[in-house]
C-alpha cells in the first residue's frame, strides 16, 4: 500500500531552530557629542576664513548648535541663576561672548571643548549673581572678610569708609607678607590667585562660594582641598588683622613673622 501524502509530509518536516535576532549594540554618546571634533574643525575653518559669508555658513551649520548647548549645560550643571534676566537671555549671553573670543582658540593647544568651557564658565562667575543675597554671600564665603561692621556700633557711612580703609591695609599687608607666609610655588599660586579676585572690588558681590572655587581652580590648577587649606590659612590670617584694625586702626604690614601655625 502506498503511503500517504501526509504521512509523507509529516516524515520530512524538519523541526525548524528558533531565529534569533542579532540586536545591535547602541553606541554609547559621550558626555560632549554635541561638541565633537567635528565642531572643533569647524572652528579652526572659521578662524582661518576672512570670507565674511563663508564664516557665517559655518558658524551656523557647525558652531552655534554646540555653542547654545554648551552654555545651556554650564549654567545648569553649576546652578548660574542669580541674574536679574532669565536663563534663556543668559545663554545668549555666553554664546555672544564664546563668539568675541572665537579667536583666540588656537589650533593644537588643546581641546575646543575645555578652552570654551572655560571661557563660558569664567563670563558667568564674573557676571553671576547681582541679585545674590549680601549676607548668604558673606556667610558662605568668608575668604576675604572686607564688609563686615568693623566697628559694631558705627554709622553706615563710618563703617564704610573704615571697611575701604581696611581693605587697603590688608592688601598691602599680603603684597607684603604673601610669600613669607606661604613659601611653596603651588600655594603662592592659590593665595595670589584669591586677592587678584578680590582686588576686583566691583565684582566682590557677583561670586558664591562655588564660583570662586570653580576660577581658582581653572587659573591654578590645583583641586578643592588644596583651594581650601590656602583659603583657611588666610582666613585665620585675616580675623587677626580685622582684630588689630579695630585696636589701631592700621595694619602694621611690615609684620613678615608667622602669627598663625598652619
């Protein structure tokens, strides 16, 4: 008897392996995708183009993506929120400022994203927080302490001018004694780097605690607790001097010996 059309397919049905789907492995985006080496040829173009419709075209199709996004991450990773306009304007800002100095980018001295990251991250520390509270300033910082009441009682006027007055003896007194107290390159470095920007009188009430830490750091290279034990030494310094101030009403700055043991 012959066999049957069914059996006969049934016989020669092979079981077939499952199908396994190969997925592909998505490529992780780095941290600066938006600002790659691709953004930093670009620059290098723009810089070398003297064509001003040239520089335009890659300005917009290759630089102002990156630009925009890297200010919009700087202001929000280090909280840059103490300006009288909204983030959006501030952003702006920074960019107009990365473009003023697009120039100054010079090719093989480093990374792109690091120079301008630097530079977008030095305008809003400067700029920062003109509407930032005078007394969570003074009671987060207290580097240099110039403003406070020197002496308790006194009008606002007295107390000012005495602050100016003092402000000036104690930079006299550290232009005098910065590197007998400090005797180490590294830790001149860090104290030089404080009074230059405390020197900038206008800009006093413009930084937080987390700001002024941020500069120093990028002009000196050292880390945080480095900052810190300078930052603590001239502090003990500094509530010594406010002490002889309110006694003498000077500061002997000729004083080159060690008061405070480090």
């Amino acid at each position: 008897m012959g066999t049957s059309v069914t059996s006969s397919i049934e016989t020669k049905t092979i079981n077939p392996k499952p199908v396994v789907k190969k997925t592909r492995k998505r490529k992780k985006k780095g941290k600066n995708y938006y600002f790659n080496q691709g953004t930093e040829d670009a620059i290098i173009l723009y810089n070398k183009s003297t064509i001003p419709h040239e520089r335009n075209k890659i300005y917009n199709e290759h630089i102002r993506k990156p630009f925009d996004k890297l200010a919009e991450n700087i202001i929000h990773t280090f909280k840059f929120y103490y300006f009288d306009v909204g983030s959006i304007e501030v952003k702006h800002e920074v960019v107009s400022f990365l473009v003023m100095n697009i120039h100054k980018f010079q090719e093989g001295k480093g990374k792109a994203f690091s120079y301008f990251s630097i530079v977008a991250k030095n305008y809003l520390i400067l700029n920062n927080n003109k509407n930032y509270k005078m007394g969570k300033i003074h009671s987060e910082m207290k580097v240099l302490d110039y403003k406070r009441n020197l002496m308790g009682e006194n009008t606002a006027s007295e107390t000012a001018e005495k602050s100016i007055l003092f402000v000036d003896e104690l930079h006299r007194f550290w232009d005098t004694n910065l590197t007998n107290i400090f005797r180490r390159d590294k830790d001149i470095r860090v104290a030089d780097s404080v009074l230059h920007i405390f020197r900038i009188k206008e800009n006093i009430e413009n930084f937080n605690k987390k700001a002024l830490y941020i500069l120093i750091r990028e002009m000196t290279g050292s880390n945080t607790q480095h900052i810190t034990r300078i930052i603590n030494v001239m502090k003990k310094y500094n509530k010594r001097l406010i002490f002889e101030f309110e006694q003498e009403g000077t500061v002997d700055v000729s004083y080159t010996g060690s008061f405070i043991r480090e």
